[in-house]
C-alpha cells in the first residue's frame, strides 16, 4: 500500500512517478524498499490517467451515501411492522 501512497503524493506534488522518486519517498518514510513491487507498480501504472482515475473515484464516493441511505429506510419500515401489529392485537383484547 506504502507504494500506491508514494505514487499518488508524487503525483499530487506535480513529480513524476518513476523508481527511484517512488523509492525515494518510501525510504523518506522509513520503510524498507522492495525494487520488485515497485516495478510492478509501475509497469501496472503504465498508460493509466492517475488524474482521470482519481476523479473517476471522487464521483464514485460521492455516489456512495445515496446508496448507503436506502438500508436505513428499510430498516424504519421494518421497526413499523412490529408496532402496526401490535395495535392490531391490542384491538382483539379492548
């Protein structure tokens, strides 16, 4: 995860995302390099829009809560249920 974090912060700082920038913003970190994820980070980052994917991201989480609302409606529907029924049994017993 260190290295997808170092690739956005160097994109973010308007630098380019090469091996040795990458490299050097993990042992800045503290951390320990792994050249063989680094080249594999790098050869899967070949030819993506970092900008364009992280604006496709941004409309994604904004999407998000719209979504997570409609359980929660449900949920009230449900706490409903049980006290419509309850009236219904109070009206055997009046």
């Amino acid at each position: 995860m260190e290295y997808i974090y170092a690739a956005l912060l160097l994109h973010k700082l308007g630098q380019p995302v090469t091996e040795s920038n990458v490299a050097n913003v993990i042992k800045a970190a503290g951390a320990s390099v792994d050249e063989a994820k680094i080249k594999t980070m790098l050869a899967s980052l070949q030819g993506v829009d970092i900008a364009a994917e992280l604006a496709n991201a941004s409309t994604a989480v904004a999407a998000a809560p719209a979504a997570g609302a409609a359980p929660k409606a449900e949920e009230k529907k449900a706490e409903e249920k049980p006290v419509e029924s309850a009236a219904g049994l109070a009206s055997l017993f009046g």
